[in-house]
C-alpha cells in the first residue's frame, strides 16, 4: 500500500512539474516574455494570488491563462488530497503495526530480552535466530529499528526504564542480555532486571574488569567481556593452533547444523530407566558421545565415566555429527 501511495506521489509530483513547465514555455511563446517573467506569470496564475501581471495579455495569452489556471486547480486539489491520504494511511498503518507487535510480544512466554542491539546484540540475535528462540529486542535508536524491524521484535525505548523492560515481557521472559556499550547502563539493567524477576537469568556485557564483580554482586548470573575473549582467541590461535582450529569446527550455527547439544535428563524419561550413563547407550542408538555431564548443583564433569549415576534435573553434553545429533533428536523427540 505504501509504495502505491509512492507512485501517486511520483505521479502528483510529475503533474505539477508539467503544468509549470507548460505555463513557462507558453507565457515564454504566447507573450515574449523573458524566462523570469514567464516564471512569475506562471506562478502567480498557478496559486491564483491575484499580483498584478507583467504586461498586456493578447487574447491567445489570456485563453492560455484560462487553461491553465483550471488545470492547476484540479492538478494541485489531486496533488493534496494525495499526500494528505498517505500522511494519514502512514500513521494508521504505524500504529497498526505498533499493536501488531505488542501483540505478538504480549503472547510471548519463557522468551529472551536482548537490551541493545550492537554489534553484540546483533551475533546474540542471530544466533538465537538460528535456533528458534524467540526473542525481543530493546533498543533506543530509531533508524536501527527501522532498518531491522520487519524480521525482529522490537521494544522501542530506554532499557534502564522499567517500563520499557515490562513492555518487554520481562516477567514472562527467562533470559535477558544486555550488550549496551557503557558498564553503567548494563549495570543499572541488570539492577531492574533482578527486581522485576527474581528468577530470571541474566547475562551481560561487560568493558573493564572492575565492572564484572559488580554486575554480579547487582544479580547477573554470567558475565561476558567481548575483548577478552577475542583476545585469549588470537593468542590460542598462536600457541595451539590447530587444536583451536578443531574448536572452532564445532559448529553451534543452529538447531540443525550443530555438533554439540546440552539435553536434560528428564527428556530421557519416556524411553526407560536409566540410571548411569551407560544405560543411555547413546553412542549405538544415535552415534553420538556423551562428553560431559552437569549436575543439579551446576558442577560440570568433563568426560565422566560410563557408570556415573544420573540425577533428576542433571544435564549431559553430547559431541556427533550433525546427522548424528538430528538422529538424537528424533529418537528422543528434543
């Protein structure tokens, strides 16, 4: 609808431009007039403001003027009722979609909150993305939503005010990361956060190293510093390369191109008793190897013995192919 609004325009635009052009090459021919004066003639006949003319009209020159004061009058009523109609459809069609996404974010439950969308925001969308996640972004520059907000929820608005973040769905969401540029602002994000969901999980970006204590001591359950670990990345690559190399084919992409997946104990539940890791017996049902398991108290055991016994609300981390992990998926309907 917007882009035939567009082409009236264009064509309103198109109108107004020919009559002008037609007055001045008539007043110009008709009346030997200088282009000045053909210029003035034509505009004061156009707007019909009544300033006197330059000279005598012939008769030619004031049948010409009859013509041309008629259609401008209706070249220009057409002109304004054009953009007065996409002045009001844009701003109904704003506030329709403003309600179409409140909507779509009032239905959202156990979601994810991204505050800020950077250049950190934008891999954490992506990513979330990739794997099906819903998720909301809060973010207080207008030409960053409009480039991205017909594939993205956004939340347009500061994320240190309350409102915002409860517009958000924050006491419905169980994730939120903050990846605004400032350690203050995350700061005072994580403080709201923290009061207005007691149970959420919260992840936030940090700068300094001073700041990462106190985002934690203010309720974030991780904290993240992005050039820390760009840098320990770089060095990796200098001591280890290869083995680095091999990390980095560990794809996490997304829920059908991963190598790696995190599956709770209880998902195993319908398909028997199972009481150490031996009785999965994952690696001939799917092809894939468990390679870590996480307890209920969160301690992570890195390639735990065939006979560990597992707990209710216990993780285990598996490593196969992808085909592998979509065949886990399947069997065990993850």
């Amino acid at each position: 609808m917007i882009r035939l609004f567009r082409s009236k325009i264009y064509l309103a635009i198109a109108l107004i431009g020919f009559v002008l052009a037609t007055g001045i090459i008539g007043y110009r021919i008709l009346s030997n007039l200088s282009w000045l004066d053909a210029f003035y003639m034509t505009v004061i006949t156009v707007t019909t403001v009544g300033f006197s003319e330059v000279g005598p009209l012939s008769g030619e020159a004031k049948v010409f003027t009859v013509f041309l004061i008629i259609s401008s009058v209706f070249i220009f009523a057409f002109s304004i009722s054009v953009i007065t109609e996409y002045i009001l459809s844009r701003n109904t069609m704003d506030i329709l979609k403003k309600k179409k996404v409140k909507n779509m974010i009032n239905a959202l439950s156990n979601h994810v909150i991204i505050c800020g969308f950077g250049r950190n925001g934008n891999q954490a969308a992506i990513r979330l993305k990739a794997f099906n996640r819903p998720f909301v972004v809060v973010e207080k520059d207008r030409e960053v939503i409009d480039k991205f907000e017909d594939s993205i929820l956004f939340v347009e608005g500061d994320a240190n005010d309350d409102e915002v973040l409860m517009e958000a769905g924050i006491e419905r969401a169980d994730n939120i990361i903050t990846t605004l540029p400032e350690d203050a602002a995350n700061l005072f994000v994580v403080l709201s956060a923290r009061q207005l969901n007691k149970k959420l999980n919260i992840i936030s970006r940090a700068s300094l190293v001073t700041s990462q204590k106190k985002l934690i001591l203010a309720g974030a359950n991780q904290v993240i510093m992005p050039d820390k670990i760009g840098g320990d990345h770089m060095a990796s690559l200098v001591v280890m390369p290869d083995l680095i190399s091999f990390m980095d084919e560990l794809s996490l992409e997304g829920e059908h191109t991963t190598n790696l997946e995190e599956v709770a104990i209880e998902d195993f539940a319908e398909q028997g008793d199972h009481k150490s890791l031996r009785d999965l017996d994952l690696r001939r049902k799917t092809g894939c190897t468990i390679i870590g398991y996480i307890a209920p108290d969160g301690k992570y055991t890195i390639n735990p013995e065939a006979d560990m016994q597992l707990q209710p609300k216990s993780k285990i981390i598996v490593l196969g192919r992808p085909e592998q992990i979509r065949r886990l998926n399947e069997m065990f309907n993850l």
